[in-house]
C-alpha cells in the first residue's frame, strides 16, 4: 500500500513551508512530520481530506521554542469516508518569549461511521513569558465512530528533575534529558531520525 | 579523631510552614552504621529531604556539615558529586529517560567534579552491568525508563544499583524496607553491607526493625517529635520492638 511522507522543517537558514495539502484514497496513508527548532517564526498549515475507505493518516510533531519565536500550527483533517484513521501527536516546548499556537480541527462527515480519530497536543511552559494557545477542535456528524482529543499545558516535573539532581546530574542536564525525551517520540520511525535528534539536542543545549 | 562525615547541630526545618525538625543533633564518623527510628510523623524523611536538598523544605535554624562542608551552600547535585546518597522512599518515575542514559550522566557528572574522565562506553557497560548483578537485576533493566512500570521491590533494589554506581560517602536508606518481601530485603540489607568501608557511613530510616537484622547498626537513634530523644546502642531495637515509641 502506498505511504506518502512529508517532512516539515522548520529551523534557521530553511526556507519557510508551503501549506500542505494531501488526500488519501482508499487503503492509502499519509505520514507527516512536524519538526520546529528554535529561532524560526512561521505558520505551519497542514490539510489532509480522507477519501477512500481504510485510508490513514499520521501526524507527529514537536516544537521547540525558546526565543521570542511566534509559530502557528494548524491541522484539518477531514474524514469524508467510512473507516479511516488518523492519529495525531504533537508535543510543544515554549520558553523565553515564544509564542506558539496549536489548532487542531477534526472534521467527520455523516456518512464517515467507524472513523478512528485522535489528537494529542501536549505542552511544557518553560517560563513565565512564553504563551501556549491550543484549541483542539472536534466536528462529528457521523454516529458509531472513535474520537478524542486532549490539550495540555504544564511545566517540567520538579521531582523528576530533583530526583535526577540528587543523583548528581546537573540541573541544566536534567532539564534537557527531560524536554528531550517528551519531544523525541515525534522522531520514532523515521529514516533520519538519528540526524533530527542530533539537532534537537543540539538545539536544547542552547535553550 | 578523624573528622565526621555528618555533622548536624540544632536543625530546625518547616515544610508549608509547619515546623518538623525541631532541634535536632547527630554526629556520624566515618565506617559507622547509624539507625534512625521513631514513629509516624516524627521527622525521620524530613531529615532525608533537608540533607539532600528537597525543594519544599526550609531549614531555619541550626547548621549540617558533611565533611567539613556546610551543606546547605551546595546544590543537591553538587552534595551528590560531594558523596551524598539518599535511597528514596518512593523513587520517582522518569518516563522517558532510560536507567542507562540517567545513570551515565549522573556518574559523568560526579567524575567530572572530581576531575575525571567519563568512563569509556565499554567500561561504563561493563560497570552497569556488574552492578545490576550486584543487586540481582537483568541487564534488560538498563533499557528502561527509570522505574516507569518497576514493581515496588524492582524500584528499592534500582536504588541501591545507583547506589552501587556512584559509590557514597553517606548512603541514606529511607524506609528502603518498606514493602519489602524477604528476599528483596536480603538482596538490599547484602548490597548494602557490601558496599560498607572504614571511610564510608549509612544511615538507615525505619520504624521496622526487620532491615535491621541483616545490617546490624553501631548506632540507634530514635527520632521522635523532631529531635532525637534517645541514642543507644543496638539492644535498643529490641526495646522498641518490645515496648514500642511510647516510652521515650
């Protein structure tokens, strides 16, 4: 079966993405990647429309802000047909100034029964500056169909980080450890995974 | 004389306001094993807390030395680097972080306070693996998130394999024995006697006196409305055991 990839990146010295726009016929899936490093604003839009019976869709991302940055991702995703199935996690950092929005819309027709949708959109506050937006928003009109959506805004865990310090790992490092792995699972199963999170510690380093 | 490991004089430390310790002095040399019981509220892991640094707890009165140092002019990871061990009651979860990544960067952490070189990738490996033997774990272990999904048992014998790796000057055993079956206290009280050098000390927190039996203590102290009111020698355990708190 047909997979078609897109890989959105967005990091210094890189040209801004177009909107992205795909379909998935029957028994087709999408797979995109959301990568956002720091030190870039910009808006990401991502459509997808499903339109065949047993087509899917994956979206998995993260962004990593830590300046004064100002990104706006959006997704559509509409499920137009019976039987198709996305699934979407997108986990976000903001610290410095960074302002960063999430919208996240799920829009499943009347005839679309036994769709599986799913939305997470995680986030980390890493200062008292930096704003998160999410609005996660679900339209069904379909009966007999699996969707859930969750948005959730926090800061590091102090224990972790205290257990991690007491132990004797610096408090710098155990932030990075930390904010590394909630961003990383976005990398899981890609070709150039080992390059992206090469970056991203990179990246943290300089946070 | 040799100088103390531990040396606490008159602390007094509040969490949320309410004050816990309330004057509290404890002397330990080097080689010692201390025993610190008492009951329920007594002050036994707020004292663990303070000595390592926990965010939440202010001392405000009184002064600890750890090796000649004021303790409370170090971060909790520099009093870490400087061989301060506390085996936590409950160990945290790090859901995503794997044990190897954890422990290889506290252990380059310490050594690199020291003035050492990380350990190289084989012998950091062969290090790990030795030392989860130590405390009868699988290699698999070292693969896993940090106690994410660990059985209460599995997360008290992990604290004592980073125990192991960092090799203390003051391990802390807080309430280690708790929930544990015999054998996971057999494999604790061995890996902790195992551990034990002349220059070494351990303070173990308990209101059981079970521990107690595999690691006989030169010392016991019972802790009781935030100060010590009794030291003694081990008979006191059985005196506890017998007639419990009531009387001191």
């Amino acid at each position: 079966m047909a997979t078609q990839t897109r890989i959105l990146v967005l990091a210094p010295g890189l040209a801004a993405p177009a909107p992205l726009a795909l379909s998935a016929g029957a028994g087709e899936s999408i797979d995109i990647r959301v990568l956002v490093f720091p030190e870039v604003s910009a808006n990401v839009d991502i459509k997808v429309d499903l339109t065949g019976e047993g087509a899917s869709l994956n979206i998995s991302g993260f962004y990593l802000c830590g300046a004064a940055e100002n990104v706006a991702i959006r997704t559509e995703v509409n499920h137009r047909v019976p039987r198709c199935r996305s699934n979407q996690v997108i986990n976000g950092v903001a610290g410095g100034q960074a302002k960063v929005a999430f919208y996240g819309k799920i829009v499943v027709a009347p005839d679309a029964v036994g769709t599986e949708a799913f939305q997470t959109n995680r986030n980390l506050l890493l200062s008292d500056a930096a704003v998160i937006d999410t609005k996660p928003q679900l339209e069904i009109y379909a009966d007999d169909v699996q969707c859930s959506h969750g948005a959730t805004v926090g800061k590091l865990d102090e224990m972790e980080l205290f257990y991690m310090r007491s132990r004797g790992v610096p408090l710098k490092e155990a932030r990075i450890m930390q904010i590394y792995s909630f961003l990383s699972p976005a990398l899981a199963g890609m070709e150039e995974a080992d390059k992206y999170s090469a970056l991203l510690e990179e990246a943290l380093r300089k946070i | 004389m040799k100088t103390a490991i531990l040396d606490i004089k008159n602390l007094h430390a509040t969490v949320e306001g309410k004050e816990i310790l309330k004057g509290l002095d404890l002397t330990i040399l080097p080689g010692e094993v201390h025993a610190i019981m008492g009951p329920n509220g007594a002050g036994k892991s707020t004292l663990g807390a303070v000595l390592t640094g926990r965010p939440g707890y202010e001392v405000t009165e009184g002064t600890v030395l750890f090796c000649g140092r004021n303790i409370f002019e170090m971060s909790p990871e520099e009093r870490a680097w400087a061989g301060l061990f506390l085996s936590f009651q409950y160990p945290i979860e790090i859901p995503g972080v794997t044990y190897t990544n954890f422990i290889k960067a506290a252990l380059a952490a310490k050594r690199k306070a020291q003035g050492l070189e990380p350990l190289k990738g084989g012998d950091f490996l062969k290090l790990l693996k030795e030392k989860l033997a130590f405390v009868k774990m699988s290699p698999d272990f070292a693969k896993r998130e940090v106690n994410v999904g660990f059985s209460g048992g599995e997360k008290k014998r992990a604290e004592i394999f980073q125990m192991a790796m960092l090799e203390p000057t003051l391990s802390i055993l807080d309430e280690t024995d708790s929930g544990l079956d015999v054998d996971a206290l057999k494999i604790v009280a061995d890996g902790v006697k195992a551990l034990r050098t002349e220059e070494t000390s351990t303070i173990i927190i308990t209101h059981y006196h079970k521990l107690l039996e595999y690691i006989v203590p030169d010392v016991v102290h019972i802790l009781k409305g935030g100060r010590i009111v009794k030291t003694g020698t081990r008979e006191l355990v059985d005196i506890i055991e017998s007639d419990g708190f009531d009387k001191f």
